[in-house]
C-alpha cells in the first residue's frame, strides 16, 4: 500500500503526464498549420507516448490499492516562433519531467517503497532516451535554421515515425 504523500506525488504524476500529452498535441497542431505535417507527426506520437505514461502510472496506484485523482489538465503553450523553438520548449519540458522522477524516486527510495522504485527505474531509463532524442532534434533543427531544404527534409524524415508502445517485461 502506497502512504499518502507517494500517491499524491503519483497522482501529480498522472496528470502531469496528461498535461505533457496535450502540449505535444499542441507542438503538433502549431507544426500542422505551418504545413510542416511529418513535424506534427512526431509531436502526434509524442501525445501518444505521454498518455502511454500516464496510463502506466495511472495502472501502477491501482495495483497498489491507491486511489487515482484526476484533475483539470492546464491549457499548454500555443505560441511559438519556429520550430527551433517548439523543440528548445520541448527539451527543457523534457528536463522537467526528469526532475519529476527523480523526485518521485527519492520519496520512494525515503519510504523503502521497492516496488515504486522499481516502476521508477524504467522511467528514468525512459527519460535518458527522451532527453537524448529532444536534444538530437534540437541540435538537428538549429542547424537547418537557415536552410529550408534541410528542414523539408527532416519534415519528411519525421514523416515516416510510428508509434509503439513499448513492451513492458
């Protein structure tokens, strides 16, 4: 059974997951209407990451006979200047989920809860990955900053992404 201040933060958690679903929902509506379609489908599949985490975390309280705590999800920034801005907002988010973890980790590691931590370890190995791959992208749309054809061509590239949901041993 999960104390009361490990299901809040897990709580939290879930709807922070929720939250990051919807602003790359957003990131990909905003790369929809510059008609950068292969963009807005990697930000389409990122929604659909998040929301994978989010069920994760959302399954895990149950498992635990915890209570689950749903709350209104903020409206996420639709505003931006270019792409190289969506992905420098996008990997400083990515920042924060980690930090999020992290925290959820030590509450748990504080509170000998093993098996949290042990749903935490395959979060934290999920963020190295996300960082790595928002920082690539970043790193990738800098440099095309100023030449269309690049960016056309990783619009293409991106095009060809395809959601799997991962395998859970």
């Amino acid at each position: 059974m999960l104390s009361k201040k490990l299901q809040n933060q897990l709580n939290d958690q879930v709807n922070f997951e929720f939250f990051s679903a919807y602003l790359y929902l957003s990131m990909a509506a905003y790369a929809e209407s510059i008609d950068l379609s292969g963009f807005a489908n990697f930000f389409r599949i990122q929604f659909q990451e998040e929301q994978f985490h989010a069920m994760r975390f959302y399954d895990y309280i149950f498992q635990k006979e915890g209570t689950v705590e749903l709350e209104a999800i903020a409206k996420p920034d639709i505003r931006f200047e270019n792409m190289l801005n969506v992905f420098e907002k996008s990997f400083e988010h990515e920042k924060i989920v980690t930090s999020r973890i992290y925290k959820l980790a030590d509450t748990a590691t504080e509170e000998k809860e093993h098996a949290t931590l042990s749903l935490l370890n395959w979060f934290i190995d999920e963020q190295v990955e996300e960082e790595n791959k928002f920082n690539s992208m970043l790193k990738r749309v800098k440099r095309s900053e100023n030449n269309p054809a690049a960016l056309y061509m990783m619009d293409d590239e991106l095009a060809a992404r395809v959601y799997t949901p991962p395998v859970i041993a």
